[in-house]
C-alpha cells in the first residue's frame, strides 16, 4: 500500500508551504461555513480544495516551485508587517518611530527628550526631530 502511493507519488510535486497554507484556508473555510451555512463559501472551499490536490500531484515541478517562491515572499512581507508591529509595541518606552519627510523611510529614535536633528539613513535628508 505505502509502496503503490510512493510509486504513484514519483515524479509529481507533493506538498509545500503553500499547499500547507491552501489547507488551512480550507478548514478557516469550513469553519466559517459551519455558521455561515453559504454554497458560496462551499463552492470556494471545493475550489481551494482542488487547486491543493492540483498543486500535490502536478508534475510541473518548476512551475509549482515558482508559485511557493511567489507565495513565500508575500507571506514574508506579511510576518515582517507583523513582526514591525510587535516591535514598536516592545520598545514603545524607549524609542519613538516617526517617518522620514524625503523617502517615507521608518525611523526610530532614542526616547529623549528635546529637538535633535538628524540624517536619514536611506536618502541622506537632514531634518529635527522633536520628541
Ligand atoms: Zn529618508
């Protein structure tokens, strides 16, 4: 049995961080659809469903690698957004983040008091801050 699925598995593509995450979308589906009770929802879940079991036994290796590549940097974007968020809350006492006026670049300063002027790391623009 775990010999033929091995066999029938051979050359297909499997699973990847964005099957995982197609799964996963459809159990927040099917929960959702236990209150919702809309075919709409099913419809999409069915949808989501397929396109994972698609993605598993593709044999298009490099296509299904460029779509996880794909998947994976916006994801990452998504924990950086995230993981910028906690931090600002974590160092809220000690540091200030404001933005910079030239490049709209995330800047964070020292908590103390008084007008400093300073230099943006990324474009170079002087200006004061007061904090
Ligand atoms: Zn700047």
């Amino acid at each position: 049995m775990f010999a033929k699925l091995r066999q029938f598995m051979q050359g297909r593509y499997g699973s990847d961080q964005l099957n995982t995450a197609l799964v996963i979308t459809v159990l927040v589906l099917s929960i959702i659809n236990m209150f919702a009770h809309s075919p709409v929802v099913f419809a999409l879940e069915v949808a989501v469903m397929l396109w994972a079991v698609y993605r598993m036994l593709s044999r298009k290796i490099q296509t299904r690698l460029r779509e996880n590549k794909a998947f994976l940097s916006g994801w990452n974007k998504v924990k950086q957004f995230f993981a910028r968020i906690k931090n600002r809350i974590k160092d809220r006492k000690t540091h200030v983040y404001m933005k910079c006026p030239e490049c709209k670049a995330q800047l964070r300063f020292k908590r103390v008091k008084g007008e400093h002027g300073v230099r943006c790391p990324k474009c170079g623009a002087q200006f004061n801050v007061k904090i």
